[in-house]
C-alpha cells in the first residue's frame, strides 16, 4: 500500500513486519536483481505446493518493498507442472539465475531437488548467497 505523498510502502506480510520499517523509495542507479529459491513441489498434495508458492511470494514482495527486483520462479510458472519436463524449467531458472546479483533460499530448499542445484549454481557462478532476510535486507539497502 502507498501512502499518498510519501510513496512509503509497509510489508503486506504481517511476518515480516517487525523485520523492517517502512521505507521511502529513491531511485537508484542500478537495483539488484534477487533470485528467489526453495521448495514447489510437494507429494502431499495441491495445497502444500500452493503454501510453498505463498511462502516464496512474501519474500519476492519484501524484496520489491525494500527497493530490490525478485525474480521468484514460484510465481513465473505457478500450477504449470506437467506442461513441460522437470528438466526444462530447471534450465530456464538457471538461465536466469545466471543473470541475478544475488539468490534469496528459503527455509525449505534442502527438500527441494531444483533449489539444491540452483544454490550450487550460484555457488559455482559467484552468486551472492543469501539465508537470512537480515541479510538480503542490509544488502538491499547498501548505498
């Protein structure tokens, strides 16, 4: 939500809320790019699959809110299993992944076959790796 003369934004997830305040957004000459990885799929069923997709959406909006892009791949192809191979949305998140500044991993990706590779990727290609929204917040803020 914008307030009407400050553009300031508040986290719309009540989580996140007392991790930061409100912030007024400036423009900067180059915002950092953050992948955002963790667990999709679940054998448990649709409704688990819809938590991890929720899960990976807060922090995709406490990365825009705090003057940072989110890539988050949860969003990008949500409900689209089957449409393609496994394999194939593998390669095309590591294509963008290759163009991120930093990665974001969520609690849950060591269950996650895609996350675990993801986070070797960006460890073999010097991916700023990020476990904590502390963290990924004070890099987001770094002026």
């Amino acid at each position: 939500m914008f307030t009407s003369s400050l553009n300031t934004i508040y986290p719309p997830d009540i989580r996140l809320s007392e991790m930061v305040s409100p912030i007024i957004l400036k423009e900067k000459p180059r915002r950092k790019l953050i992948y955002v990885a963790g667990k999709y799929r679940d054998e448990r069923g649709e409704w688990y699959v819809e938590s991890n997709i929720r899960e990976a959406e807060a922090l995709a909006q406490f990365i825009w809110i705090n003057g940072g892009i989110a890539f988050c791949p949860h969003k990008n192809t949500e409900h689209w299993g089957g449409l393609l191979p496994d394999e194939e949305w593998i390669k095309g998140d590591l294509e963008i992944l290759s163009r991120c500044d930093a990665i974001y991993m969520l609690p849950n990706w060591h269950d996650s076959e895609g996350a675990k590779k993801e986070h070797a990727f960006a460890k073999e290609h010097h991916i700023i790796v990020f476990y904590d929204a502390r963290d990924l917040l004070y890099y987001l803020r770094d002026e």
